[in-house]
C-alpha cells in the first residue's frame, strides 16, 4: 500500500489512448485528476492548508490569502454583488453557504422580494416561481434521469450506435418487457449454456439502493411481487469489477451542463469513490442477499459494523477518486486512458440525454417568453470493470451536496460531524460552478465581445491571435485573485468535433418541437404529426395519409398504455422516436438503422428548409406590399421563431439545400 498523500509516479509517456472500436477517442493530453489530487494533497499537507479551497474557509471570518481588507482586486471591490437565493437550497446549503463566503457573493436565505442572480434549488426547477436570472435546475431533469427513462434515452443511442454505446449495461424494463427479457435470456442461454448472468432488479425512481436486489434466473422476479405497482429496470450484473482492497466500489463524478443549447458539459476534476464494506466475491446463489458486498451505496454501507468514515481523503469507506488514481497510477494503470475514458462516458450520456431535455425545457421556459437559464450539476455513477472499462450505473438529478455525516457518540445519541472528503469535493464543485455561471463575468465578456467585434471590423488579424483569451484570462485574474484554479474543466464544446456525429437524435427533437404546436405541451397531437408528414413530405402512393393517421394511432396507444403520463394526451417524445425510426426504415429500406434514420432527418430538414424559403419570398412580399392583400400559400402553420431564424439565416438555409442536393442519390 502507498502512504498517503503521495505524489503519483508521473504518467507513463502517454502512448496515444487505444479506445474500443467505434468509440470517438478523447485526447490523452489532459492532466489526469492524480495529479490534480497529488496538487491538493500538496496544499493540504502545506502551511497555507487553511487556504480559501480547504476547511478553513468554513468559518467565513477568515481571510483568503491575497485578499486584503476587501474584495479580491481593485476594481472588482466597487462591482455590484452577485445575489444568491439559497431558500431552497435545503441540504445543500452548508456546501453552497461556504462557497458563496469564498466568492464574497451575497445571501439571501430567507429568499427575497427583489429578483436574484441566481435561485439555488436543493430538488427541482420547479422550487420556486422564477421569471429571470439563473436557476441551478434544468426543467424535466429529475424526470429524464430515473432509471426507466435513462435506459429508454441509452437505448435509442444504442440501436443507432451500439459499439459507442457498450458502456451501459444491457437492461429490460419491467413490466413491459418481462416476458422479452425471459424469452431473451433463454434463447442467450440456449446458445451457450456455460453463461451463467446475474441480474440486477432496480425500482424505478429508487434511490440509495433501495428495493434493489439480485436474480440469477429471470423467472425469480415473479417471486418477488409487486411489480405491476412498481416499475422497475432489470440490468446485467457487472460480475467482474474492479477491487481496491479487495472490495467492491464505485466513482461519483460530479458533471456540469452548463447549457442545453448550445450544449457545455464540464467534469469535476476530482470525485469520490464509495466502497462496499465486505470483501468481494462474485454473485453465487448464496452470497446473493449480501448488500454489503454487492452495493456501494454510502446510505446501505454505513449500516454495516465494518464502515469506515474517512478522515483524508486516501482510507476509509468513502474516498477520493484521485486517491484511488493514484494507487492505480502506482500499480501502473494508464490513468489518462481511464479518465479519458470516463470523459467519453459523461459527454455521451449526455447526448443521450438532451434530446428530451429540449421538450421539457420547452414545455416548461417557452422561446420568446422570460423565464430564467438553466444549469445543473448531476453526480454520475460509474463502475469500473477489471479491465478499467467504466461502467455507467446511473445519473443523479440530486446529487448529494451533504458535507458532514451523522455520528454516534453514545447508544442512540447521533451528532452530524464534518466529512473532510465531502467537503472537499463538494465544496470546490459548487464554488466552481457559481464562477462559471457568474452573471457578472457573462455581462463583462459580452461588453469585451462587443468592443472585440469593433476591433474586428477594422483589424480582423488581431482575433486569430487570441485577444479574446486573453481579455478572459485578464479578467479572472482580476476578480478572482486568491481563488484556487476550477476545479471544473470543459469536455464540450471542447471536444465536440469527435462527439457531433452523434447527435443525431437532437436533430430528431427538433422536428419534434417544431411541430407540438401549443407551447406548454410535450406530446404531439394527430394534427401535429399530420402537418409534419405534410410538410416533410413524407406520404405518397405507398404511404397515404391514412396510413399515416394508423402509425400515429398504434404508436401512440401502446406508448400511452405504459402508464408513462397519463396528464396528457398526444404522441409522446419516445413514441415520435419509434414512429420516426419506422418511417425511415420503411423509406430507406436497404441501408443501416443509423444510416436511414440519418437520411430521413435529412430528408425532412431540406423540406422543411425549402417551405421556409417559401415562407421568406411570401414575408418578404407581405412586408413590401405591406397593403396590398397576399394571399400566402403555406401549410397553415404560422411563421415559427424557427422558420423566422432561417429566415434571417440565409446562407445557412442555401448551404442546407445544396448539401441535401450533394448527397442525393
Ligand atoms: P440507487 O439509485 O438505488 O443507488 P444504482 O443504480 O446506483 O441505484 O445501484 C445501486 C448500487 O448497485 C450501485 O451503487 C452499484 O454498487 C450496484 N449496481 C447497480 N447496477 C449494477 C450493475 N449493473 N452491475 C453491478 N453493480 C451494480
């Protein structure tokens, strides 16, 4: 075992990382979170240990270095304060009461009758009744992540990319699927009677292990009953992951998505590792009740004589993740690789996830009405297998933001206590996620982008050498002097070349939203699709439009009778996701799943880009005659924010047809 707190052995000369086939690489260049933990480790062991990132800070009196009797930079002092709401920060609120001490930001806990910059919600979007400024919550998010609706997400991504989609374990969804997982399993077992899976049943909505437990046989989930009142995701068990002291453990990775649209994703340079309190065996029928050697939550482990709360951040039950880099460094596993792995997982989840997102966002914050922006931290969950693939479990709307633990100091007497690992992580993510999202600085770097704009116009040579960096870098190092650097670190945009092809899906939900028509709705109702086979031109001799009116109908009975929301009627996201699938595949019936759904989106975006060319020519007469009566013949929809965008947007609307042209066949 390596003492604690050493410095990782610096990474081997990085060979370029070998990903699985299919999977976009993410370049090993980036400074694995080791030695980020080795740099942590450093300052905590230092003098200055007491410094702004670390516990010190705790009591708010003390002073960050370099802060001398006031704010952090000259100018800086006399800026408005940045406004925080944290009313609803509920357990989250020691963690964000820290940070926004470390930011000098102003609190108001009672919330406040004046609007905030920012509205700190402990649960959801919808906490408050907000109208401007930011909210840490994304609408639907809590919805979008529970174990059904992810499985469904992951499972769209995977019948269109299923070698970059292997990260997630193969899953059924009970009851719907029950009697296609038996059949599955059996035909699996059939061909190769030496497999022998386990299988892991979780509730639907579940938290902290709760309900969960393991099956051998498929036929072992009718014992348990209940069912049909508690949906539930039935997974492949990861047999074989990998063991830090013999024990199973997990990886919490705190994620930032900063915006939907256009998407930025940031990772947490450090998370924490939660580790099972009895030694690891693979699942037999006898060993399979044990939850001590097969879960790793922290809320099931605790409970166990063998826990261990942690008091740094590289022992216990409960650890760092860049401490067990660390140790893997030492054993030497190529870290980068894992990390750079890792980040692929994050950044492909989400583009998994943010399809749906946009209809509930627009559900929930309309185009054109005021409402506040959105960001959130989620706590994804990872398992890393022997062979160091990680492992997606789950994604955490609520991740917990807890920094102490409850003790007992007697027989029945419970004290909560500080967790220096929790605090740590947790309070460096929150702080670093309130610098990114600062409204002050957005307002700053607007004002820069102006005057770079201007300089632009006379100078445009000044800009490919990077002033605006520059500016940006200038003005952190004003206002921010005294903190430490984020702890937060870009993935998207920043490796969005590799990841765009993905994206497919979006490209889906757009067409989706454009057609649902009302605002405030997330299902499309049969006028709705009628219109978007119409003006996408997608029925002809083969395909009437009563056909088109039985797809709609047979689609969206099934999807409804899932019990999935019943508070409105109307073709659901994912039935518009089954319908649309079938009309490529029936459109191009000799090309790949991928390849049709692909065409087909292409196919509708050139129809929809040449109605609103159509659209401009009638706007443009209607504008120039503005008394003169036209009659403009379109498809009875009025002109969308979107067709108005395209409108505005020619050269992109022209290139959009003559790409279409270029890949016609
Ligand atoms: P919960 O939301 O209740 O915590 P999770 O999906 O995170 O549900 O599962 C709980 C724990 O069960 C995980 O932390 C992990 O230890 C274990 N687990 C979950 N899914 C798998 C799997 N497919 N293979 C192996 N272990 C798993």
């Amino acid at each position: 075992m390596e003492p604690a707190g050493a410095l990782p052995r610096s990474s081997s000369p990085s060979p370029e990382a070998a990903e699985p086939p299919g999977s976009p690489a993410v370049p090993a260049e980036e400074p694995p979170p080791a030695a980020a933990a080795a740099a942590q480790e450093a300052r905590r062991r230092g003098p200055d240990r007491q410094g702004p990132a670390g516990r010190g800070a705790r009591g708010g009196g003390r002073r960050a270095p370099g802060r001398r009797g006031g704010e952090p930079g000259g100018r800086a002092a006399r800026r408005p304060r940045v406004t925080v709401d944290s009313s609803k920060a509920k357990t989250s609120l020691e963690a964000l009461k820290i940070s926004l001490r470390q930011l000098r930001w102003k609190e108001f806990p009672f919330g406040r009758r004046l609007p905030c910059d920012i509205y700190w919600h402990g649960v959801s979007f919808h906490d408050n009744d907000i109208f401007s400024g930011q909210v840490n919550k994304f609408p639907g998010m809590t919805e979008m992540v529970r174990k059904i609706t992810l499985s469904r997400a992951v499972r769209t991504m995977q019948y269109l990319f299923p070698l970059e989609y292997n990260f997630y374990p193969r899953s059924w969804i009970l009851p719907d699927e029950s009697s296609f997982f038996e059949k599955e399993i059996r035909m699996m077992k059939d061909r190769d009677p030496s497999w022998k899976p386990t299988f892991i049943v979780k509730p639907d909505g579940g938290c902290q292990g709760d309900g969960i437990y393991l099956i051998k046989d498929p036929s072992d989930i009718r014992l348990t009953g209940g069912l049909q009142s508690r949906p539930a995701v039935v997974q492949e068990y990861i047999c074989k992951p990998l063991l830090v002291d013999k024990l199973k453990f997990d990886i919490r990775l705190y994620v930032l998505l900063k915006s939907l649209d256009p998407l930025e994703i940031y990772i947490a340079k450090d998370g924490l590792s939660r580790f099972c309190t009895e030694p690891y065996q693979e699942p037999t029928l006898k060993n399979l009740h044990q939850v001590f050697m097969h879960l790793t939550n922290y809320s099931l482990n605790i409970h166990s004589g063998n826990f261990i709360h942690s008091d740094n951040v590289n022992t216990g039950s409960k650890r760092t993740f860049s401490s067990i880099l660390c140790r893997l460094s030492s054993r030497g596993v190529d870290v980068k690789k894992v990390w750079s792995d890792i980040i692929s997982l994050v950044i492909k989840t989400i583009i998994a996830l943010t399809p749906e997102l946009k209809v509930y966002y627009q559900s929930d914050i309309p185009a054109g009405k005021p409402g506040p922006t959105c960001f959130q931290i989620l706590g994804f969950d990872i398992l890393l297998m022997k062979n160091l693939k990680p492992m997606l479990l789950e994604v955490n709307a609520n991740p917990s933001m807890r920094i102490e633990h409850e003790q007992e100091l007697s027989p029945g007497v419970f004290e909560n206590v500080p967790s220096p690992v929790d605090e740590e992580v947790k309070v460096a993510v929150i702080r670093d996620t309130l610098r990114l999202v600062d409204p002050q600085k957005k307002k700053q770097k607007d004002i820069q982008s102006q005057t770079l704009e201007h300089v632009s116009d006379t100078k445009e040579e000044l800009l490919d050498a990077g002033p605006a960096d520059r500016l940006e870098h200038d003005t952190n190092k004003n206002t921010e002097a005294g903190l430490p650097s984020l702890c937060l670190k870009q993935v998207f945009p920043k490796y969005a070349k590799q990841f765009n092809y993905l994206r497919l899906v979006d490209r889906v939900a757009a067409l989706f939203i454009r057609f649902l028509g009302v605002k405030g709705t997330t299902k499309l109702g049969p006028t709705g699709f009628r219109t978007f086979i119409r003006n996408c031109k997608l029925s002809n001799s083969n395909f009437s439009m009563a056909s088109v009116d039985i797809l709609y109908i047979d689609i969206t009975r099934r999807w409804n009778s899932m019990g999935i929301d019943h508070k409105e009627s109307g073709m659901c996201w994912q039935a518009f996701v089954e319908a649309f699938f079938c009309l490529a595949q029936k459109k191009y019936k000799s090309l790949p799943l991928r390849e049709q759904v692909a065409s087909l989106i292409d196919f509708c975006e050139y129809h929809l880009a040449v109605l609103d060319e159509k659209r401009l020519v009638c706007g443009r007469g209607i504008a120039e005659r503005r008394n003169a009566l036209v009659t403009c013949q379109t498809d009875g929809l009025p002109l969308t924010p979107a067709a108005h965008t395209s409108l505005l947007n020619r050269v992109a609307t022209a290139s959009k047809l003559a790409d279409y042209r270029n890949h016609q066949y």
